[in-house]
C-alpha cells in the first residue's frame, strides 16, 4: 500500500491509501468510487485492512491511519479515551481536506466511528461497524493482564478462541505479529478507552446509514452488543459474515469486502 506522514497535532501520523502516491502533507488521490476512511481496533494498526484494501481498490478509494503510539505512527501511549480518538481523527480529516467519506472502524475503531458520526452530523455517508456494538464489556481480568504485560511482568497473550474454527495458523499469526507493532502502554491504555465509552441513548442521535458486520464466529458478547446497536442506530443493518471470527479483516478480508462494497453502492450516501 502506498502512505506517507501527516503532521497532525505534532503527531507524526502514519497513513496507508490506496491509488498513486501524492506529495508530503497532500491528501491521497480518492477519485474512485466511494472514500473509505479505516480505523483500527485496540492494539492495531492500519495495516490490518490491507486484504480489504485489495478486495476494493478497483471500486473505491481507500485509507487508513495508524492512531497516536500506535504502529508506525509517533508517541508511545494511546490517547486514552474514544472521545480523544475522535477529535484526533476530525483533526486529520479536516488536515487532507477529505470530504464525502464513509467510516469504517473495526472493534474500538467502531467506537471512533460513531463518536465522530455524532460529533459531525450530516458530514459522513455511511458507517462500516466491524466486530464492535453499543458498548464494550471487557472483564477486569483482561483488563489486569492488560497491565502486567504493560509493566512487563507478562508475555503478550495469545487467544486462539477469538477466530473462528475455519481460522489456519497463518492468518492466526499475522494476527499475534501486527499486534507486536504497538507498544503494550498504548494496548493497555485503548482496553481502558473501551471499557470507559458507554453512549447509551446518544446512538439515536447518528445520522447516516450504518452496516454492523461480525464474524460468524465472533465473541457471545460482541453478538449481542451487535444486534442491540442495529436495534438502536435509526439506519443501522446487521450483516453476519461466514467462517470470521473477531479478527474477520485477516480471517475472511474478501468475503468482508464483498459486504462492504454492497454498501458503498447501495446502502450508503
């Protein structure tokens, strides 16, 4: 994927697009099809939806960026909460002058995407809600194991039960690798942003038609927070996609796309 650095709030912000390259500080080239703005979930990185960028960079424009401590972008530490997160994307967005987009957020970034929906009103297209619902319900054990990898007193976990059965190694370790490029504090810091957002009725609010996605084979809890936020978003769909677990950007990126690219060119505006 071509990308570059963006200078947003002092922070040097890492940005994946597709199309041709452009100039430093320049937006991406966005002239095909829909644009799509990517926003990773807790511990990512942009570079997780590149099998979604192949399966729809011949329709549509693309882009991704990693959030502040986060994979090649600068600093150390999350920023702490889904609000901030949101100001933080606003700011890039009105940086590159990008206009007519659809979010797409996968796990928190679905969180970042719907505070920036009700932060923007009437500004967004669509939204693309991946692996992610109304709340976040993270126990306090993983919120305590969180920080004893964060003081290094605990190796990174590893959960095989987030993918689906169908999921191969492979794809299991690309998983377990992308999460190495981002600092444990900057984990430990997004899980506490999750756990903190709760919008309740101010999810009515959102203004623009959404398509929540999970996996077949995605967490009991996620399902649930899933279908609860369809229920509440005044154009919001819930779509199920096969053999997927939480990790469906790498376990099942074309199938994914295919669902996302129904949307772009029927569902959203």
């Amino acid at each position: 994927m071509p990308n570059k650095y963006v200078q947003i709030d002092g922070v040097a912000t890492f940005l994946h697009h597709t199309g041709p390259s452009t100039l430093p500080e320049a937006p991406p080239c966005l002239n095909r099809g829909k644009a799509v703005l990517c926003l990773h979930g807790a511990g990512g990185n942009g570079n997780l939806f590149s099998g979604l960028f192949d399966a729809l960079s011949e329709k549509h424009s693309l882009m991704a960026f990693d959030q502040p401590g986060h994979g090649r972008s600068g600093g150390l530490d999350s920023l702490g909460a889904i609000d901030a997160m949101a100001d933080f994307t606003l700011a890039l967005i009105a940086k590159l002058g990008l206009e007519n987009l659809i979010l797409l957020g996968h796990d928190m970034g679905a969180a970042v995407a719907l505070e920036c929906a009700l932060k923007s009103p009437g500004r967004f297209g669509g939204l693309i809600l991946c692996a992610a619902g109304d709340r976040f319900e993270l126990s306090d054990a993983a919120l305590a194991q969180a920080q004893r990898v964060r003081a290094g007193k605990e190796r990174r976990p590893f959960d095989p039960s987030v993918f689906a059965p169908e999921t191969t190694p492979d794809v299991m370790k690309k998983a377990f690798m992308e999460g190495l490029k981002t600092d444990p504090r900057a984990t430990h810091g997004d899980l506490n942003a999750c756990r903190d957002w709760n919008p309740g009725p101010r999810l009515a609010g959102v203004d623009c038609p959404a398509r929540i996605l999970h996996g077949d084979g995605e967490i009991g809890w996620v399902k649930e927070r899933a279908a609860a936020l369809a229920h509440t978003l005044p154009a919001g769909e819930l779509e199920i996609v096969p053999a997927a677990g939480h990790a469906l950007l790498l376990e099942a990126p074309e199938a994914l796309g295919t669902r996302v690219g129904t949307f772009l060119t029927q569902g959203a505006v």
